[in-house]
C-alpha cells in the first residue's frame, strides 16, 4: 500500500469512530454516505421520520469539518429560496446578492419530493454544474458540495416523484432503516443518561478528523486505488446488463458508469484495500443502480421488486476471478 493510501484507510477509521459515538449501528448507512462524499458525489436517503437522517448529515459534517445547511421543501418552496437572489439596497443604491443554502458544503434537503419540479431543478441543477446563476451572473459553489437529500417512503401522496431522467444526479440511493432491537435499546439507554445522541454531537466529544480542505486532496488519494480491466469489464457488463433485462424497460445510463468505478474505490479504501474487487461491484450494484431503472410496469405490478431484478441479474453475468 501507498503511504497515501494508508493515511486515507487510517482517516476514514478514524471519521468512522467518531460518527459511532453519536449515530448507533447503521453502519451500512454511514459506509454509503462517505463513498459518496469522498467521489464528490450526491445522495438519496430514503426513510421513514426519526432514523436519525438528519443527525447523521450534521454528524457527518462536524467530523469532516465541513459546513452543514438544511432546506425544508414545501410546495411553495422557489428556486431562488435554493440558490439566493439580489436584492436592492436602498441606502447604496445598489444590488447585494443574498446568498441561498447551496452556498455551503453539505446540504441536507428534506423531503425533496415535497416542492414542485421548478424549485426541485433549482437544485438538480446545482448539484451537476456545482455553481448557480443569479441575476445572469455566476457563483461557483464549495469544492465539497454534497446533497443529502430525502424522501419519505411512505409519504408519496401529493408530492412531486423526482422525474425520473433527474435520479441519475444521485450516486447512490441510501435506505436508511429502523435500528435493530439492540441499537434501540441502546438508544433508549441513553436517553436516560446524559449522553443522548444530540447532546454528544454538541458536546466536545466528537472531534473533527479533518478540515474541509483536507477532504478535496484526499479524493485524489483514491485514484491510486487499482481497478483491474476484468473488474472495470465487469462493471461495464452489469451496467450493459440493465439495458438488456426483459423485465427492465429504461437500464441505467453511461452516467451509471462513470459513478460505478468511482464508488467502488470509494469502497475498496474504506474495507482497508488499495484495489477494488468484484464483490466491491457487487455491493454497489444496488444502490448504484437501483434508483436508474425503470421495470416493465407488467413486473411492478407483480410486486417484483428492483433490488430482486438486479440481484438476477448479477447472478447471471460472469464474475472475474
Ligand atoms: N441510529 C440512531 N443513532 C442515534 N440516534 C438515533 C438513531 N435513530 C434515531 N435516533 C434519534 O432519533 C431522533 C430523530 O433523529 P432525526 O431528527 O435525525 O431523524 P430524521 O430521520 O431526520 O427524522 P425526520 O424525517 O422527521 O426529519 C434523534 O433524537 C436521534 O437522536
Ligand atoms: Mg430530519
């Protein structure tokens, strides 16, 4: 390994320890979210109210040193809410510009599928070009610029889906959830002391890894992380393998690959190795993917669900050895 290497596997240990002393279990959830910060990348967290998704944004934020803001999307919502506005200063007689919350390093974006397609795009926008226009003039946004933004599984009814050409902005679709037994009991725990999740986070005792500029030259790092041509092969076929599937009607774009070999570096550093595997690919394929496809409506109605298509899938394609 690297030297470079070993101090990026040592500093994701570390931001790994200390996002446990306040966000309990999950770990899945928090391995995903740091694939995507450390590719630059963009997410989805799916899950029901109260699975921490937001103390995981602010944990994950106050560790990597990063600036944390949040919208709250509601159907009145603008896109000038997202991105900032001029105003006119009367006592200058000049324009100000008033800056949005884009204008930070991570963003958690509540209830995306809240706000209609306008404002949505404001940000959709944003997140690809990593800068925002006001007033014709533009604004490069924060080198870590990174979306969490959420969707409540079950709260579909009068809101706005994410069209569906806009999903594949997201690296990674992240279900967040409900702890296991032990998780909520130690939760509860808790509770009843004064190390309450939130109050952990506040304290003093969860300490920052590293700085924000600090964040930007180690993804550099990850380009030395090897991915062998058979395995970069293999993430080709099962991204080509979407677009062939039966029970598949729209497979996953050449956006899907690019996003696909990056992720897996991302993952590769954080299992401690220096080249990435095809159980690596595998990993990723769904929630990499998931979120691309769209099933023949015929299977939906069957109940099958995306997760089970692409798990047939990578059953039927050949695995490098
Ligand atoms: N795995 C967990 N680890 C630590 N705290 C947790 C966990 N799950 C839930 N909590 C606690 O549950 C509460 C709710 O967390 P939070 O507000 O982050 O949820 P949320 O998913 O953002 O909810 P909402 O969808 O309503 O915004 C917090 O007080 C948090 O401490
Ligand atoms: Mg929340």
């Amino acid at each position: 390994m690297t030297p470079n290497i070993e101090r990026l596997t040592e500093i994701l240990e570390r931001t790994r320890n200390e996002i446990r002393k306040v966000i309990i279990g999950q770990d899945d959830v928090v391995d995903k979210s740091l694939v995507v910060i450390f590719t630059r990348q963009h997410a989805l967290i799916e899950g029901v109210p109260g699975v921490a998704k937001t103390l995981l944004v602010r944990t994950l934020a106050k560790v990597l040193g990063c600036d944390f803001r949040r919208i709250q999307f509601t159907p009145d919502l603008m896109p000038t809410d997202i991105t900032g506005t001029s105003v006119f200063n009367l006592e200058q007689g000049d324009f100000a510009l008033m800056r949005g919350p884009v204008f930070t390093s991570f963003l958690l974006a509540d209830e995306i599928n809240r706000a209609p397609a306008k404002t949505q795009s404001a940000l959709l926008q944003a997140m690809q070009e990593r800068a925002v226009t006001i007033d014709r003039e533009t604004h490069a946004l924060s080198p870590n610029f990174t979306v969490f933004a959420t969707q409540n599984p079950i709260e579909y009814e009068g809101t706005y889906p994410l069209p569906e050409a806009q999903k594949d902005r997201f690296l990674l679709k992240i279900a967040m959830g409900s702890p296991d037994r032990d998780s909520e009991l130690i939760l509860a725990q808790r509770m009843l002391g004064s190390d309450a999740p939130e109050r952990v986070l506040e304290s003093g005792v969860v300490e920052a890894v590293i700085s924000e500029s600090d964040l930007d030259e180690l993804r550099g790092t990850l380009e030395e992380i090897v991915v062998r041509e058979e395995v970069l092969g293999y993430i080709v076929d099962v991204v080509q393998g979407t677009r062939k599937t039966d029970s598949i009607l729209v497979g996953a774009g050449p956006r899907a690959t690019q996003a696909f070999v990056l992720a897996t570096r991302a993952l590769a550093a954080l299992s401690g190795r220096d080249f990435v595997t095809p159980d690596d690919v595998k990993a990723l394929a769904a929630p990499i993917l998931g979120h691309r496809l769209i099933l023949r409506p015929e299977h939906e109605i069957e109940g099958v669900t995306v997760e089970e298509v692409i798990q047939r899938l990578l059953e039927e394609i050949a695995v490098p050895r």
